[in-house]
C-alpha cells in the first residue's frame, strides 16, 4: 500500500521590514566637519542616539523624532547646545527648532537635490557668527517729541484734551501720532542698522514685536565677534535713556542658513 501523498506545509509569511522612523534635524555641515556629539542631549530627551545621515560631501545631523514635539525649554537648550558645538568646528547650516523628516531617505534625497546650494551656503557661512539686536523706545517720550515737533498734533491734542473735540478730532488724532511715531521708529532703526552695518557682511531685519522699533540680525566674522559687541554696548550708551537696545550672540546663524 502505497503512502497518501502529503499537501506541503504553507511556506512561512516574510516579515515586512520595519519603515525608518521620523527623524528631528538639527544642523548640515560638510561630510568632512569634526561630529562631536558625544555627552549631548537630543531635543526629545534620548539619549546617545545623535548619529548623521552623509550623502557626497555634506551630512545632516539627525535623531529620532520625539512623539511630540513642543518648545520646551530643555529641548529648546538641547538643540542650541548641539548647533554651539557644531559651530566650534566649522561651517554650520542651522536648522530652526522643529525641523522633522519623515525618514533617512527623505534627508538625503534633500542632501543631494540641494548639494550645490547647501555646499555653497557653507562657504559664505565660513567663520561668521549671528547677533541679533532688538531695540525699543519709551513710548512716553517719544509722544512728548512728536506733539513738540509737530504743530498739527499739539493743535488736536489740545482741542481733543480731558474729552473735548468731535469724535473726528479724537480720530484724527490718534492717526497722526501713529503716522508720526512709525516714521520715527522707522528713521531710528535705519540710523541704528547704518551705524552697525560697517562691521557686519549682511543684516536681515524682521519684524519687531510689542513696543520695539527694531529687530535685526547681523551676519558677522566671528574674528570680529568682540569688536561688534562693543560696538552695540557703545551705541546703546550714545542713544542714553529712554532707549532699551538688547543684543544677542554669537549665535548660530539661522537668519542666514536658508
């Protein structure tokens, strides 16, 4: 008798391998930039796991992406911490906190679509350094100059004063004091960027918030980083009282990176 032929056993399914994870991007620098990265925390709190994605002569440094992703101040600090430590060996392209790729293979695609930019942006970036100014004025003393200044405006202060005036007289007024302290402003911020721009390659200004007049960045050779300081300390001391200038740097100089 012969044997009942057997039905062979279904072969195993193959498991799918597993989709890169997300990752968080801090900087790109060149393939050939010293990465340091040991003893460093990862925005997200994960330890040891900084690594870099290198496509020809740039590299991207990456970590997994946190779950959620929010400006706490230690992750805040994490991501400044690794561009300082990065700029002490070169030419970095700061990313701006909150960067995220959906995996390694989306960053390198990036590397090599844009490797002329970036490799080019590198270059300029060589050995500079970012400060930022703000600047604000006294609100109180800047009316004071406008209605000593301005015929106009002391005519309608004084007919519109302890409510008096038409509704119109009220309007009128408060559009001239705009008009009039917005070209102040904007009169200050130009001499005060003229008076700094000399030590600087580049200056972007941006948009200045609550009561300063002036938000600007400064793209400056980190060989002059000393000098540019004092220079910033001797002007706030020439603009005197009723002037708060704030200047921060170096920094890494995300103004300038894109």
């Amino acid at each position: 008798m012969s044997d009942a032929p057997t039905n062979p056993s279904p072969a195993s399914p193959v498991p799918e391998p597993a989709p890169d994870p997300p990752l968080y991007v801090y900087a790109i620098t060149g393939s050939d930039h010293p990465l340091r990265l040991d003893g460093l925390r990862t925005v997200g709190g994960i330890g040891g796991s900084l690594s870099a994605v290198v496509r020809g002569g740039l590299a991207a440094v990456v970590s997994p992406a946190p779950s959620e992703l929010r400006p706490k101040r230690r992750d805040l600090t994490a991501h400044q911490e690794l561009q300082e430590r990065l700029m002490a060996d070169g030419a970095v392209l700061p990313m701006r906190f909150g960067m995220l790729a959906p995996d390694s293979a989306s960053v390198g695609r990036a590397l090599e679509e844009k490797s002329e930019e970036y490799t080019r942006r590198l270059a300029e970036l060589h050995g500079t350094t970012e400060f930022n100014l703000k600047a604000a004025r006294a609100q109180d003393d800047l009316l004071r100059e406008v209605l000593s200044e301005s015929e106009e405006a002391r005519r309608l202060n004084e007919l519109t004063r302890d409510g008096n005036g038409t509704h119109e007289d009220r309007v009128a007024l408060g559009e001239l004091l705009a008009r009039q302290v917005d070209a102040r402003q904007r009169l200050l911020a130009g001499q005060v960027v003229q008076q700094l721009a000399g030590l600087a390659r580049a200056s972007v200004e941006g948009a200045p918030a609550k009561d300063d007049f002036l938000n600007v960045s400064f793209l400056v050779a980190r060989a002059h980083a000393h000098e540019f300081t004092e220079a910033g300390q001797r002007l706030a001391r020439d603009f005197g009282e009723g002037y708060d200038f704030r200047l921060r740097g170096p920094l890494p100089p995300y103004s300038f990176a894109a």
